[in-house]
C-alpha cells in the first residue's frame, strides 16, 4: 500500500468523495459549545448544502467561476482533502482547506498551499475568513505567514437552524511581489 498523497485538480468523478470530505469536515469542526454552535446545526447545514448542489444546473468543478481553482489531495483513488481558491481583480482569496480528520497533521494543508501559488496571482494579497473559535486553523495559517486584519464577520450564510450565525475571523498574508 502506498501512502504517497498528490495534489491534482479536481475531476467530475470525484464529485461525490468532495461532498464527503466537505461533509465530515464540517461535522468534525465546526459544532461548538460556546457559540452554541450543535450537532443537528451542522447536519442540517450539510443537508440543505446538498440539496443545493442537487437543484443546482451548474457544474462547478466542469465550469469553475471565473478565477476559480478547485483542488483535491488524493491517497490512491481516495480523495482525502480539497481547496478552493479563487483570484478576485484585487486579491486571492483561499475559501476553504478541507482535510479529512484522519489525515490532518500530516503536512496535505501545507502542500494545498504551495500548489495554490501556481494557481493565484503572487502580485495579490491572500485573504482567508475562519470561524474565529478554529483555533488549528488560526494556528495552521499563522504558521504559513497568514496575520488577523482584525476584521470579524456575521454571514447569514452562515445562519445556522438553531438561529446561532458562525462567527468569522479574517486573516491576510500579504504579496511581497506587489
Ligand atoms: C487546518 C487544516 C487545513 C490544516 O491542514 P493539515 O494538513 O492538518 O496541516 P499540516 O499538517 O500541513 O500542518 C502545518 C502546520 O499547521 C499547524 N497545525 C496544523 N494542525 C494543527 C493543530 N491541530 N493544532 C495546532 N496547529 C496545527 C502546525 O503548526 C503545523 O506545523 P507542524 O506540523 O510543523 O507543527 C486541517 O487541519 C483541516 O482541514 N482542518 C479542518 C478544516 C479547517 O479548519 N479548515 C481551515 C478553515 S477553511
């Protein structure tokens, strides 16, 4: 058995095993007492994420936005992490690093980050919004250079059943090619 993780552009067939990722990700993340952040939020979260790719007409990963990259790290046939990244007119934006519970600390959120340099424009800024109790997160990124800008976010989007809003964080890591 080989253990040797590749970072490749995402595939239409690996539809199915990102929704996984993004599902088990989430549950294993972002439920939190303090925020009052439960459980059945995240469930019912994941849920209505799935009901809107099945309503959905587009094919992000056949028709990425303009700018967009969508990455996947692969154990064999097996997709164990994904990242989305998208170069806005004024910055790069990294939307979410997503490694399977199981595989995190083994480096694959630091190798998404140095391939996303071959898909992000190195003269732009690189912002990233996280939930401001994601403290590995906070930590992860610190370590690649990212600083809080100390903007803090409320998103609908992020409204969860229980009425409860994600509270996000921003962090920057800022282009020394400007
Ligand atoms: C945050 C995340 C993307 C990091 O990816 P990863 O593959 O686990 O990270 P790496 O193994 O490359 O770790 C790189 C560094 O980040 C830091 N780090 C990673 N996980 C950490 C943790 N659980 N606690 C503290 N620091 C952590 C460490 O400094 C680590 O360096 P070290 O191994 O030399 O100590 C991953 O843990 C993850 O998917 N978490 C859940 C989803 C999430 O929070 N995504 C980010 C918000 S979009």
């Amino acid at each position: 058995m080989t253990t040797e993780i590749k970072i490749l552009i995402a595939k239409v067939e690996d539809r199915e095993q990102i929704g996984e990722v993004f599902d088990r990700v989430w549950l294993a993340t972002y439920p939190n007492e303090e925020y009052k952040i439960t459980v059945d939020d995240i469930l019912d979260h994941i849920e209505k994420r799935r009901q809107r790719i099945r309503e959905s007409r587009e094919d992000r990963i056949k028709n990425p936005l303009k700018g967009e990259t969508l990455l996947v790290a692969q154990e064999d046939d097996k997709v164990v992490g994904v990242c989305r990244l998208v170069v806005k007119d004024d910055r790069n934006q990294l939307q979410a690093i997503y490694v399977l519970p199981d595989y995190q600390g083994r480096g694959i959120g630091t190798m998404f980050w140095w391939e996303a340099q071959k898909y992000t424009d190195p003269k732009k800024d690189f912002f990233v919004e996280l939930a401001v109790y994601n403290t590995n997160a906070l930590e992860f990124y610190k370590k690649l250079g990212f600083v809080d800008t100390g903007r803090r976010m409320r998103d609908e989007k992020l409204r969860m059943k229980s009425g409860s809003i994600i509270p996000e964080m921003e962090m920057v890591k800022l282009s020394s090619r400007k």
